[in-house]
C-alpha cells in the first residue's frame, strides 16, 4: 500500500511527523493540490505501517512508551557515563545544585569532586541514595508522592518544594528534544515539576542522548530560551546538530570539555 505514495509527499508527511507535528489532511490537500480523500489515504497507508496515528481530520506522531527508571538505569552507561562527566565538570565547588530525576543525572554522582562543599537537592529516590552513600555532600530530597516511570516526586507537594529554593544550577532531564518543539517529557505532572525547577534556577543544564532528538513526548518544558546547555554527544548527527543550533540551543559535548581541560 505505501508503495503508492508520491514520494515527495510521503516524505513530507514523514518528516513533519518525526519532528512530532500533527498533520492536517485539509492544509496538506491544499499544499499538493489534490483531494482531502487522497490524503487521507496516505495517511491510512502510513497508519497501517505503524508511523503515525490516525485521528478526525488528519494523524498524530506516535508517542514512545516511557519505560520506568528501574528499566533505563544502566542501559548505554558508558554513553550516559561520558554525558555526565560532562555535566559534572560543569559545577563549581559550593554550589547548590539540583539533579533532576534519570538514569544519566544518577550517574552524575559519582563523578561530583570530592571536597567541593555542594548542597545537592533531588526528587529522585535512587540519586538520593547515592547521595546518601557517598556521604560527602549535604543532600536535599524532595518529597510527595513517587511516580514509578520518572522515578521520583514531580506533584504540587515537590512544586511547591522548589518554588522556594534559589538554586545555583540544575540538571534537567529531557524525554524528547527537537528542533521545532523543544524539549518534551510524557508525564504531564513531570513537565510542571521542570518547567517550575528551571525558573527557580540561575544555570539551567539539559541532557540528551542522541536517539532523543527522534523521539516524541507530549508535555514541552521549554526551548532553547529556557536552557543554557544542552550536552549532547559527540557523534550526534551533523544534521541534528545543524537544526538544534539553527533552534538556538547551545550544545556541548563531552570532548569539548575534554579539549579544553
């Protein structure tokens, strides 16, 4: 069935959708110039491959499940390992920082330098417990009810928590990130909690892996406005690299600070 596609539409459609954009089967008749049916029927094609999602009027990206904490801890450690080294040599000594609920912010911890008097506030159980193990910092964790796929507290209990912190730096964790719409989490109860952790916060640090710059969430934090570093890594693709600056982040990656140390 998609074999019939014209190709030049078939590309458009797939790549509006990958940038997590909704299509509408009306503007996309008007665009090629051909009948709402036809469209459709692309759209229908393309539903039946398991690429987008059919609704009234047009389709939707496909969401990615989120996998709970538990499941992400440890998977490509030696890629998140190098993120955050990154980002731990990013914190000055007697800052009061906040680790952001991940599976790459946990592995932050153990790189942190020792004698560097840091406070460190964090609503997730399993950075708190490494905190707590290394016993060499004053630790902060935030409470409320624990939500099992973010792995820590993102209710009005944890909001309000940090509404009153002023916070030196914090580490924000990012399900999705894309040109166009930003950086994207699942929960939306997890997108509050961020969107209030990067307003009370004076450095705000983003992290991601290089498949999250194809991946789709439904809740935005924030944009490149709202994020003064995006770490990445160093084999991102030229062309994700290329339209995240052209969006405004600003990207760092583990061998620049490698390069400049």
């Amino acid at each position: 069935m998609s074999n019939s596609l014209p190709l030049s539409r078939r590309d458009v459609i797939e790549a509006r959708l990958a940038d997590g954009r909704q299509i509408v089967a009306a503007s996309l008749a008007a665009e090629f110039n051909v009948s709402e049916d036809a469209v459709r029927r692309d759209l229908r094609a393309l539903a039946a491959e398991g690429k987008c999602r059919r609704v009234y009027g047009g389709a939707l990206p496909l969401l990615t499940p989120s996998q709970p904490i538990s499941a992400r801890i440890g998977q490509t450690s030696d890629r998140k390992r190098a993120l955050a080294r990154a980002a731990a040599s990013m914190i000055e000594p007697g800052e009061f920082v906040f680790l952001d609920s991940g599976s790459t912010n946990l592995a932050i911890v153990d790189l942190l330098p020792k004698n560097s008097e840091l406070t460190i506030a964090t609503n997730s159980i399993d950075i708190a417990a490494a905190i707590m193990n290394r016993g060499d910092f004053e630790l902060i964790l935030i409470g409320g009810v624990v939500n099992a796929i973010v792995g820590g507290s993102v209710d009005a209990t944890a909001v309000a928590a940090i509404e009153n912190m002023n916070i030196d730096r914090c580490f924000v964790g990012a399900c999705a990130v894309s040109a166009r719409n930003g950086i994207s989490v699942h929960e939306h109860a997890d997108a509050i909690f961020k969107r209030t952790l990067i307003k009370r916060s004076a450095s705000r640090i983003a992290i991601a892996t290089s498949e999250k710059f194809h991946e789709r969430a439904a809740h935005r934090i924030g944009g490149a406005a709202d994020i003064d570093w995006l770490i990445v890594e160093d084999d991102l693709p030229a062309g994700d690299v290329e339209a995240a600056v052209e969006a405004g982040f600003a990207l760092v990656k583990p061998n620049d600070i490698t390069s400049s140390s």
